[in-house]
C-alpha cells in the first residue's frame, strides 16, 4: 500500500487494511508493504513492513506483487489504483477506490471481497487487457500534452 498518510482518507484505509483486510486475506508480514508520506507515523503493525516516505516510487512498484486500495473515504478518482496498474501490477481494491475510474480500469481491479473469498489471485500484467492500456495512456504525460497542443490548435490559434 502506498499513499500520502497525511490524509485522513489514506490513514482510514491503513486502519481498515489492519482490522479487516490483514485478517481475511491471510496476508503476512513478508508480503505487506506500507510506504510513502506520513507512514513512519502510522500505528506499527507485525503484519507490515514500514518503508516510509520514498523518493522515487519505482523501487516500491518493482518490490511489489500487487497493489492494495483499502480505501473507503475520499472522492475523486484514484491515482494510486491509475498508478499501480500503469506499472504492470494488478490492484486489489474497494468499490469506493474503484469509483471515478474509467471502465476497462475499473473492471480490471479485483475486489478485495471476491479475493478473500477466493484465497488466491491470478497475478498479471492489467496493462495485457487492450482497453486498460489504452485507457491507461490517457494519463501519460505523453497524452496530455498531445491533448493540450490538439485544443490550442482547434481552440486558441484560429483567433
């Protein structure tokens, strides 16, 4: 899990993910980690390996199998879910994370309900489904700044 924990949102879904995801996922210490802001200052846990604040996520990404979303409060789209899948790794997520995602993205995420229920997740690429790729690359710097010379050229440089 990786989040700003200076948000109260974020600090829900670390307690959410201690109280209710650790105990039904069967999820152990050698398998859970929590990083990013504010995370040194989260109550310790012996399910989870505190990393802290990161300077670059990558490394987080690269150690990881699959992002957890245990989010419950909050609006707006998810980054984090965005983010985690444009790295390759399929997120396990509540139906509040998965709200505000587009649709091939969202249904690509896995209901941390239906994986416990499960006990088991098939770990793959989400990037393998043509339409999360494609959905995917509309938050790519790349796509913005075609986006934003496409609406000068139609919008602003005709006046």
């Amino acid at each position: 899990m990786l989040a700003n924990f200076d948000y109260p949102p974020n600090r829900d879904a670390y307690r959410r993910l201690i109280e209710e995801w650790i105990p039904h996922l069967g999820l152990n210490s050698n398998r859970v980690i929590v990083a990013g802001f504010g995370s040194n200052d989260l109550p310790v846990n012996e399910c989870i390996d505190m990393w802290g604040p990161l300077e670059s996520t990558d490394e987080f990404y690269r150690r990881v199998d699959v992002a957890l979303a245990p989010i419950a409060l909050g609006g707006g789209m998810k980054v984090k879910v965005v983010e985690a899948m444009a790295h390759g790794l399929p997120v396990i997520t509540t139906e509040q994370a998965r709200a505000g995602l587009p649709p091939a993205i969202r249904a690509e995420c896995i209901d941390w309900r239906e994986f416990a229920l499960a006990n088991r997740c098939v770990v793959k690429d989400p990037r393998d489904n043509a339409d999360v790729a494609i959905e995917l690359r509309t938050f790519s710097r790349e796509w913005f700044d075609a986006k934003v010379l496409e609406l000068w050229s139609e919008r602003i440089a005709p006046l």
